[in-house]
C-alpha cells in the first residue's frame, strides 16, 4: 500500500509500491552519500562550475565569513554557509553571475599561539627570533597547515569560487588595510589615546569584547576603612568612609572615593580627602551618580587606571587619562605608580596568589587587617553561631581571555583608536531609511542601542602577525602615519631617525574590508564595478557588531556606499537540550561526523528546515536521520521512475497533458515553484525546505506516483520525467549531490549539469478543474486509511461507500476515477444513495459526506469498548501530566530534558484523546 503522509522525521508509515519492486535501473540500488559527493564536488571545481562564465548576465553576489585559517568547521559554520549557499545555488540557477566569495582570516592572536605552542613544545620560544624570522615560521605554518576548514567546506558542498580564494594577508588585501588606516588618519577618524583596555596578561596583547568570555567564580567581597583627613568627620560622627570591593589589590592605585550627589550622609565631605592605608595617598571624595546609595555604604573606591566605570568616573572628576595611576605591568606584577607612593614590598608580585605563593592581592588584605583597616564580615555557621571572617563569600562575574585563559585586566595605555562614533552615523541612516534592511527586524533595536552608544574602537594589537600599523616616531614621539617608510621619512624630513610602530592592527578592522578588498579594492578592477555593493550578507547574530556593523562603516567611508541591502542574522545551534555548546560541557557536535552518518545533503536540509527567522537551532540526530530517509525516497522513487521507462525531460516548459493527474501534477509545480521564490526572497529557510519536501515527499512520491501506477503512456512518462527534473532543480539548493548525481542518471546531459542548468519555469498554469479533482481523490483516500487507522480495520480490507447527496465534483470524480479508488481507496463502489441502516463510519471528501457500513467488518461492540477503555487511560495521564506542568516548581527545579518529556508526552495523549474521540464519534 502507498505510504499516505511523511510520519515521524519523514519516515513513511508503510513503504510505497515502488520501493516493494524489484527494479533494475541504471541507478545503484542503495543510497550511498559517500559515493558521490567527493566524485560530484571534484568535478564542479575542476570544471569551473562554481562561477560559470556568465560576463552579460546579471550578478549575485555574497561573502563568507571568513573563517580563522587556524580553524576546524563547527556546527556554527555548517548553518552559516549552508544558507549562502543555497541562495547562491538557487541565483546561479537562476541563470545570475553568482559570484560567492570565499577565503580566511589570518585571526592574529589565534595564529600566533598556534605557532608558539609549536615552539614550546621542542623547548622553544618566539622572542629567540627576530620578528621578520618568526612571521616567516607563521607563514610556513599556513601554507602547510591552514586549509583545513576550506578542505572542510568542500565536504559540505559549498560552491565557492575557490579559483579566487581570498586570505587577509595577501599583498593586495595588506594594500587596502594600510590605505584605509592612513586615510581615516588623515581625516582625523583615527588617533593615538591613553584609554583602559581588556589586557590579556597571558598573551600580553589588548582584545577585543568579542574574545572575553565571562565565568562564575567563587570569590570575595572586602570591606575597608578609609579614614577621612585630620579633623574631617561624618554627619555621625565617623572618621572614616567605608567602602568594599572584590578586588582589594587595586587600592594601590586608588585616586579617589566616590558618593551619590543627593546621598545626604556624605553631603558634608564632598570635596574633601580620605587618606588611602598603606601608599598614604591623599585622595578626593567625588559626587558621581555612578555611586549607588542602595548598595553597601554608598561609597565607592575609584581605580581610573584598572576599572571600565571607575576610568569615566575619573574623566568626569577632572582627571586626565595621562594622570591616571597604573599599578600593573603587562605581565599583571605590580609596579611601581606614578606618584611612587606603593611600597618595596609590594612590587614584582603578581596581582593573584600563584603557585602557593601570596600575591598583592593577599598581602594588601593582611596589611590592612594588620593596621585595623579590614573590616570583618559576620557570618552565621550552620549551627546558627556567629563567626568572624575576612570578606564575605560571592560568586562574582569574571572576565577572561578566551584564548589566554586568564583574568582579564582593565589595563592603561596607549593604543590607536578608531571615532567609530563619527562612522556609525551613516549605517544608523541606512538602516532607519531602508537601504539596509535587517532580517529578522527584531535585530533593529539592539543594532541602535549599540550603535548610537558606541565607543572608540581600540584597533592596535600587541602581537607580531598581522597588519603593521603604518606610523612612524622620531625621538621625541611624534608619530608619522604614511603609506610608506619612504613617504613617512619625508614627513619627518632628512635626518630624523624613526622607529616603526610594533603594533599591528585587530584582525576585525580588515576583515571589516572584506566585501570590498576581496574584490581588488582600492583598485577600479571589473569585479569591484560588477561586484559591489554585494546582494546579501549571511552572519551569525553573535558578530552583528564586531563585523557586520564595521563592515557598514568602512563600506561607507571608503566607497561611499552600504555594502550590501539586506543582512540576514541567523541563530546558534544549541545542543538538543537547549544549552549552548562548549568544550568545557562537553556537548559540541562535530558536522563532519554527521557528514559521515547522514550524508550532507542531510545535515544541510537539516539546516534549512530548522532554520526560523529568530530562533535557535537544536540539534536532532532523528532529524537528520529523517532526511536522510527523505533523499533515499527520492533516490527510489527514481529507480521507479526508470523502471518503467521515464527518463530527463526536453522541455523546461510544462508538457502538454489530458490527463487530470498529469494536468495537477503541472500545477503542484507551478505553486511549488511560486512558494519557494516567495520565500527565498523572504529568506524564510525553513518556509523553503518544508514546501519543496513536501511537495517531494507527499505530492509526487506518495501520490502522484500511486495515481499513475500501471498506466504510464506517452503523456504520463513525458509528465513524469519532466516533474522529477522540476524536483532534482528546486530541491538542489538544498541538497546539491544527491540532486546532481540523479540528473545525471535520468539522461544524457553532460553540457548541463544541474549545477548550471535553469530555474523551473512550467509556463503553464494551475488547472483548478484538475486540482479539484485530484484532491478529492487524495482526500477519500486520505480519510479512509485514516479511519481505517483508529478503528483497527485492517488496511487492505475493501469496503462500500454511500454518498446520499453527491456534488457535481463528486460525480465526476468517481465516474473518471473508479479503478484508482478501488486500487488506493479500497473502495469497490461508492453509491449514490442512502447508506443501509446499521453501524457505520462517516468520512468526508472536500464537500461531501460518505457512509461506510460497518456490519460485519468489525466487532462494533467490541472496539466502542477498547477504544472507550484508550481514551480514558489518555486522558487520565494527559490530566496528570497538566498537573505536573502547571507546576511551577518542577517546571523550574526539574532537568530540562524532564520538562521536555513531560511536554511532549502531554502532546501526546492529548492528540490520542481527540483521535479516539473521533473514533468512537465515527460508531456512533
């Protein structure tokens, strides 16, 4: 019997005719992905099919991500570069001259501590070479190293135009990165500053927001005295100012103490001094709204010089950024301050206790105890005795590196800065007046929020491999920015000795190029002027900030245009719980052994069709295993197809056809087609994938296929072909090799390959008179396995049909239908009359009511009480399981994986209440 829907995943309750056959096809008779996706992918590229010569036509054009040369594909860059890909399949079908550009980021903190593990591990280091000797040992390690993810782009079946891969430190790309850099210099859009930065005192470098990942740690929270100046007091009478903080070794560098303007306790000390314990340091007490009354004493330490809030804190105060204390070297040691008042003591030790010796943080809090300045926090033990203890225990939100490891240190100094406020003016624009839509448009608000309040963007990097900032110092400091050494030496004029900045820039300022340098930017190449602005740009929501954005400002201040009109944010792919994959939980799925498993074409529908505009992604093994499934029934249904003689159609047009069922199968393509352009252009993936799996999986392999068995004519093969070749084109966005390898099988076509051949185009219309037709039969026979189903009638038993008042559609249908009823329907006859008295069942077809007697089929008695004994088992967990839900506590408290259960199983027996409802309604 043929399978009536897709079930669970795509899995068919009963397997269909054409897979019960024996056949003997040019096709193997098991779907084998790995059979064909190394053979088709190799031949694509070396044939140059990725880029089609198509100098006339119309362009389409992305950019990928670049990924790190140091990386390995991950979940994340399967579903970012299957939804690129699929638009530029489908715009290279389409018959554009897609161009989708691809290449990697040379990632420098990344790549650099790739190499230095290298050295570590044979008793090496980089400082032993010069930096020309150890950016030449970077090299060698990309040229032996470094293809990995490309390699593994490939095995997803990304079709990109590799002939022209990109990488960031090519010669021409460093040309455009140094042009930009001096020309915002120039226009005074980039500057040296004194500013706090995130320091990683592991790798030595600033980072950027994007590589600090925030921890839970246990740790402290200090309370000290800080005693006010000779004389000076509190409204009750107190000669001190306490204050508290996770972070006691930073009072080294305290420059001030900061309280509420309208906090009425400290009113009468505003503009007077506390003196600091153990530096003596004199420092001022500050109004500042920053200072909360509600938290702790309303007073806070200020540390400008090791604090993101305390560093505008003081700006506010009137302190200059050159005049903030820095009580840290790069390494996180302490150091000597500049007003040189930290004592001997303290300097050399490292900010932390490590390696079981104390740090400065241990010592400061024991000299503090020492001196009668520790306040100490009483705690209750478990016997409800109080005790006495140093600090009070907190867990406290930490940054760290992700890279290095270590804490992070808001550290002092100078770097080069970008006014990203001044280029963030014509992005907000674009994207308020229409030119860049943002999709989903829920994205809008957090692009303002970021945007209207942004930062200067730090852009200068501590490291040896990257982009060498073009500026140039001469004795006293003063800085010569310049395309060139040449260039920069006669700013400076004859004589003056300069020395090259040992910066080099943050990996996102020239990835912020890519759309543009990939293409031969700064020069007026052909592919510049075909090229950009791009068409689409396709990003994770995570780096909206860090490149989308900075890609629209130096898409704007370099050419004077956005560089693409739509951006499209997709979301994570979550693990199948819901938590977000990490290393550390142990749940990160590797795509390429779900390549190995399923086949790509599975992961990437898989992809696709869980992909809705907003949300995340959980992973489903089931899922994907489904589509798997989905492309065997494909792989058969055209093992079927040969069989009995239907092969590649000649026409795109739509063949003529009589027949109703060929006339409707014409329309279903035609509504397929216009479905999936709608959303394509909506980038509505999942809307894409469900339509074209459907109308595969339903309409043509379920029903079409069974309507037209063992009466495939001239019209009917010639239909066939032609609609099998509609699906291998729709659907080969989304699932490119087994699409390929099946319409090179259905003929002889080796000019055309599917990679290259033409979108569908039916230039027919939909035959409403045939649709009615064919729907009322697929509706018949729908509802009669149905019913068939939930009253324990065995499907193959044949059955009369009553239709006392038949409509005009009815009629027709069973006049021109009768054998395809009895064959599918397993209806003998359908009269149109009064059904005979007794048990029956009532189904409906479109408009039409039908009675099928039930006398002597079943046992009526006997099902009305097993189905009655069914429904209240259901309904009675379903009840239970509503309970459970609407508790708050297990909803909370309960393992997620529980409450999904709970929720499904809920599902469940709710659906099999309303079904064995239905069948007992049917007994009547």
């Amino acid at each position: 019997m043929a399978a009536t829907s897709p079930g669970a995943y795509g899995q068919a309750r009963d397997e269909s005719v054409y897979e019960q056959e024996t056949m003997s096809t040019e096709l193997p008779t098991t779907f084998d992905p790995a059979a064909i996706e190394a053979r088709w992918y190799a031949h694509w590229e070396q044939e140059g099919l990725f880029r089609p010569e198509r100098p006339d036509a119309q362009p389409y054009t992305i950019v990928n991500p670049p990924p790190n040369v140091t990386g390995s594909l991950h979940i994340g860059h399967a579903l970012d570069n299957t939804l690129q890909d699929i638009m530029i399949r489908y715009e290279r079908l389409r018959g554009k001259d897609a161009l989708w550009v691809v290449g990697t980021d040379h990632a420098g903190i990344a790549t650099q501590m790739v190499v230095e593990r290298q050295l570590e591990a044979k008793q090496d280091k980089r400082t032993n070479y010069s930096r020309e000797d150890f950016v030449a040992k970077v090299w060698e390690w990309k040229e032996e190293s470094g293809g990995t993810i490309t390699r593994q782009l490939r095995r997803l079946g990304c079709s990109m135009d590799w002939s022209r891969e990109q990488f960031t430190m090519d010669p021409h790309f460093s040309a455009a990165v140094t042009k930009t850099f001096v020309d915002l210099y120039n226009d005074g859009l980039i500057y040296r500053d004194k500013r706090l930065v995130n320091w990683d005192p592991k790798l030595k470098t600033a980072i950027s927001d994007l590589e600090v990942e925030t921890q839970d740690v246990k740790g402290s929270f200090w309370h000290f005295r800080y005693p006010l100046e000779d004389g000076v007091t509190l409204a009750d009478g107190r000669d001190y100012i306490e204050v508290a903080t996770t972070r006691p070794e930073t009072m080294l560098a305290d420059m001030a103490v900061a309280v509420h303007p309208e906090d009425e306790r400290y009113a009468s000390v505003v503009g007077k001094h506390v003196v600091l314990p153990i530096t003596g340091r004199r420092v001022p007490i500050v109004a500042d709204e920053h200072a909360d009354p509600e938290l702790g004493s309303g007073a806070v330490k200020i540390t400008p010089g090791h604090d993101f809030n305390d560093f505008e804190v003081g700006k506010r105060a009137g302190f200059k950024p050159a005049e903030m204390l820095n009580m840290l070297d790069g390494e996180a040691n302490v150091c000597q301050t500049a007003d040189d008042l930290v004592p001997e003591e303290f300097l050399g030790l490292h900010r932390f206790k490590r390696d079981g010796v104390d740090g400065a943080r241990e010592l400061v809090v024991q000299r503090l105890k020492d001196s009668g300045h520790l306040i100490p926090h009483i705690a209750k033990t478990k016997k409800g005795e109080e005790q006495e203890l140093d600090a009070e225990p907190r867990t406290i939100a930490t940054p760290f590196g992700d890279r290095g490891g270590v804490v992070i240190e808001p550290w002092l100094t100078d770097q080069w800065y970008v006014d990203a406020e001044k280029l963030a003016v014509k992005p907000i624009e674009a994207v308020k007046n229409g030119a860049v839509e943002i999709v989903p448009k829920s994205w809008e608000k957090t692009f303002f929020n970021w945007m209207e309040n942004i930062q200067p963007w730090c852009v200068s990097r501590q490291l040896w491999w990257g982009h060498r900032i073009p500026a140039w110092y001469d004795a006293e400091g003063k800085a010569y920015v310049a395309l060139t050494e040449e260039e920069a030496q006669a700013q400076a004029g004859e004589g003056a000795a300069l020395t090259r900045d040992e910066d080099v820039l943050d990996t996102w300022f020239s990835s912020a190029l890519w759309p543009f340098a990939t293409l031969g930017w700064p020069e007026q190449t052909d592919l510049v002027a075909k090229h950009y602005p791009n068409d689409l740009l396709v990003s994770g929501f995570d780096i909206l900030f860090f490149w989308d954005a900075r890609m629209m400002m130096m898409g704007q201040y370099t050419t004077g245009q956005n560089p693409w009109p739509k951006l499209y944010l997709h979301g994570l792919v979550r693990a199948a719980d819901g938590q977000k994959m990490s290393k550390s939980k142990g749940n990160v799925v590797d795509p390429l052994g779900l390549i190995d498993q399923y086949g790509a074409d599975a992961l990437r529908f898989f992809m696709a069709a869980m992909e809705s505009q907003g949300r995340d992604i959980k992973m489903d093994d089931k899922r994907i295993e489904g589509y798997r499934n989905f492309a065997t029934k494909l792989w058969n249904a055209t093992r079927f197809c040969q069989s009995n003689g239907i092969s590649a159609s000649t026409s795109i047009a739509a063949p003529k056809a009589i027949h109703a069922v060929n006339r409707w199968i014409i329309g279903e393509v035609v509504q397929t087609k216009q479905a999936l352009d709608t959303a394509l252009a909506d980038l509505r993936f999942d809307a894409a994938a469900n339509t074209i799996y459907h109308f595969v999986w339903d309409r043509f392999c379920d029903w079409y296929i069974e309507l037209v068995k063992g009466n495939f004519d001239e019209e009917t093969k010639a239909v066939a072909g032609w609609a099998l070749d509609q699906i291998l084109v729709m659907l080969h966005p989304f699932m490119p090799f087994i699409t390929e390898e099946l319409w090179s099988k259905q003929g002889d076509r080796a000019d055309y390959p599917l990679i290259t051949a033409s979108w569908v185009d039916p230039q027919a219309e939909v035959d409403a008179e045939a649709k009615a037709e064919i729907d009322w039969l697929i509706a018949l026979t729908s509802a009669i396995r149905t019913a068939k189903n939930e009253l324990g009638i065995a499907p193959g038993a044949k059955l009369e049909a009553f239709c006392p008042a038949p409509s005009a559609l009815a009629k027709s249908v069973v006049e021109a239908n009768a054998g395809a009823i009895e064959r599918l329907a397993r209806l003998t006859a359908i009269h149109f009359a009064e059904a005979p008295a007794g048990a029956a069942m009532q189904i409906a077809a479109g408009e039409d009511a039908l009675v099928i007697p039930l006398e002597g089929v079943i046992d009526i008695e006997a099902e009305k009480t097993r189905l009655s004994k069914a429904l209240e088992a259901s309904a009675k967990e379903a009840k239970s399981l509503e309970g459970r839900l609407s508790n708050a506590n297990f909803v909370e408290r309960a393992k997620p994986e529980a409450v999904e259960k709970a929720r499904a199983d809920h599902a469940h027996h709710v659906a099999e209440v309303a079904r064995l409802e239905a069948a007992l309604a049917r007994l009547g």
